[in-house]
C-alpha cells in the first residue's frame, strides 16, 4: 500500500525515499558516481550523469522538494543563484523583459542590474505593494513578474495574490523567491504561482554548511530550466544533495520553532524604550501584518530593528551581544545578527539604501535554535551595555 504523506513532516521525512531500501539502509546513502551505466536513452537529457542533476541523491530531493510545496516537480541547483538564473533565464530569455520587486535580494538585484542588459534582458521595477502600477509598465515583450515572499531587510510581505492574478491576466509567468518564507510557512503555488525559488543554503538545508538551491513548480516550466541548468552546468554535488536532504527532515521542527522564538524576540524588542522600531510581520504594528496572516502559516525566523544612537548605537549592540554571531546569511541553526548598510546591502549606493527605507543603523536578526529566553536575556543585557 502506498504510504499514507499527507502532513508537511510526514513528507519531510518519507517524501521521494527509495520504496526498496538500498541494502536496508534507512537513510538513502550517497551516490558518489559521476556517471551510470547506458540503458537505451534516446535524448541527452536522460543520460544518467552527475551534471544532469538526475543521481538517485538528486531525484530523492526532486520528489521531496515538489511535495513540499504542493507542485508538480523540482529541480535542485548548486546554489540559490544558479537556480534564480537557471530559472529566469528560460523564462525571459533573450530579449524578453522582465518585471521584478524593488528591494530584492542584494545577489538577484546585481544578476538584473549587472548582468541582464548585456545579454538583452530588459528589467524595470515595480513596487509590490502597489498592484495598479504595475500595468503601465507591461511591454509587448514582457514574460514574466518576479517577487519575493518576504523582503530583506525590511521583511515586507508584497501583494503576492496580486502578483499572480496579473501574471495569468497578463499572459506572463509568475515567479516569487520563498526562501524566507520556507514551505512550512508558504507554498506559493497553492496561490497560483508558476515557479518558486529557493536558496537551500538558508532554511533548506538550515545548517550553514552547504550551498544550493532549488526551483520548484510547473512540471513542463521545470522540464525547461532543468534543460538549461544542464547546459550552463549548475549541478548541485551529491555530497551537498545528501546534506540537504539530512538538513530538510528536520525542517518542520526548526522553522517552527523559529517562528515562535523570533515572534517572542520581536516582542520583546518592540517594548524596550532603546529600540526605536522592529519589522516583523508577525507583529500587529507592521504594515503588511493582516496579508501575512491570511497568505503565511507563521512569519518566519528573520526580524530588524533600529536603535536610538542609530548606526554607531547598533555596532556596540552587535558587539555586546554574545550568543548571536556577526555573519551574514540566514535561515540557521545559529543565530546571526548583522548591520545591512555593512554587509548585505553594501553593493547599494547610500543613496538607494535610503531610498529603500534601509537606514544606516538598521539591525537584522537571523533567528536560529537557541533557547529564547537566553536571546532575550543576551538581548536585554547587551542593550543595557551599549547605553552605559
Ligand atoms: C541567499 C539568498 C539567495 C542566493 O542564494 P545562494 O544560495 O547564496 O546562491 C537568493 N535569495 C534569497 C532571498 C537569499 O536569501
């Protein structure tokens, strides 16, 4: 009898596991094979070998990773970038236009800015929160709308039912980038979405010791880039496939904890006099709260906020702080803590940080696994530091 998949955990654990376990081995051992013998293939693509992503490491993540989300397939990638370019590069192509969210993430933004126009993909930008702009700015060569489930820093929730209800009027193809969101919290092709974007190496994987990515939907769309993925050579290693796939069974229990742990710190946070502002959608005072309730299952382990004393303020913070680690990345077992202006947001002008609203003493929190009540203690202790 098939196995009975219907909760997320369940197909965390069991989803595209091998029905005859390999020599009674629970856990799918790593397939450390560049290549695999012929059996009659007819079309390249089919060819089993390790660039083709299709090792029965990649195929077991394939299944998982299109359960997950409720979609028809997926595809895994060597990191969240080749996947983002894998994808947008087959469904904009050359000469094609794109429209996508302002404020993206700092990496996809330059992919637009720096590499597009010079292999004749046109962007313009779009607010997400403001659906009746977007029109105007259709062309007639325009393919695609490109969103994020939740922005960075700011962790802004854009109109994303908008986004796909425009994409299916509009004839064009939606895509949203959910890595902050995860599929515990958002399964954006529930809502309509075409594509949806991963980078594994945040909550994917959630152990900070891998990089890849993934793209998950539309059955004959990931036909599509997976083609292109395999002539531009972005394959994910076995190894990494079988870290992900330990890192991804667990992915229920973290992300849930994190969404409490960080709902408890951006609380907390908000009522202490020294913090001026806290963005997080799980509070009732940020702006896209109410959307954040009605698409989202939680709001996710990633929270900013602003300090009196601004910039210099946040930098004593950070160093008085002494369980979470200045780095950046996110969507780990280890709480991460950095000053965007200096880290992630250093490839914007100071001009368009502020723009943006990314103010030079903003403060991010990449909330991981620690018991809460020792964040928030470490939280209250170094904020009574830095204003001694
Ligand atoms: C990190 C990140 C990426 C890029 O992923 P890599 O795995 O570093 O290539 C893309 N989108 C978002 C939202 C990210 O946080």
């Amino acid at each position: 009898m098939a196995k009975l998949m219907k909760g997320l955990d369940t197909k965390l654990i069991h989803a595209g596991e091998p029905e005859q376990r390999i020599g009674g081995a629970v856990t799918l051992p790593i397939f450390q094979s560049s290549t695999y013998e012929y059996s009659g293939q007819t079309s390249y693509h089919d060819l089993r070998y390790i660039r083709l992503n299709n090792t029965p490491n990649h195929l077991a993540l394939h299944t998982k990773l299109a359960m997950l989300e409720n979609a028809d397939a997926a595809l895994v990638a060597g990191s969240g970038m080749a996947a983002i370019s894998a994808a947008l590069l087959t469904v904009v192509g050359g000469g094609g236009h794109l429209l996508a969210q302002d404020c993206l993430y700092g990496g996809t933004h330059d992919l637009l800015t720096q590499e597009f126009p010079s292999i004749g993909i046109e962007v313009d930008f779009i607010d997400a929160d403001d659906p009746p702009s977007w029109r105007e700015m259709i062309r007639s060569h325009t393919k695609a709308i490109y969103v994020e489930a939740i922005s960075n820093p700011l962790v802004q929730v854009g109109d994303l039912r908008a986004a796909c209800e425009f994409a299916s009027e509009h004839g064009l193809l939606s895509l949203i980038d959910n890595t902050f969101a995860s599929p515990v919290n958002f399964r954006p092709s529930e809502i309509g979405f075409d594509l949806s974007l991963h980078s594994a190496t945040k909550y994917l994987n959630g152990h900070t010791d891998i990089v890849a990515g993934a793209v998950i939907g539309r059955g004959e769309l990931i036909g599509e880039i997976t083609r292109k993925l395999n002539h531009f050579g972005g394959a994910l290693d076995p190894h990494a496939c079988f870290l992900l796939q330990r890192g991804l069974k667990t992915l229920g229990v973290r992300v849930r904890h994190q969404n409490e742990s960080a709902l408890r710190i951006a609380r907390f946070l908000e009522q202490h006099p020294r913090v001026t502002r806290v963005n997080y959608p799980g509070l009732e005072s940020h702006p896209n709260h109410l959307r954040a309730c009605e698409l989202f299952d939680g709001f996710g382990g990633v929270l900013s906020f602003e300090l009196q004393g601004e910039a210099r303020a946040a930098d004593r913070f950070i160093a008085n702080v002494t369980i979470p680690i200045c780095a950046p990345s996110l969507g780990g077992v280890e709480t991460l803590i950095t000053r965007p202006a200096t880290t992630s947001h250093l490839g914007m002008t100071a001009e368009d940080r502020a723009r943006a609203g990314i103010r030079d003493g903003l403060v991010r929190l990449s909330v991981g696994l620690e018991t809460s009540d020792d964040l928030i203690e470490d939280f209250e202790i170094a904020l009574r530091a830095t204003y001694d």
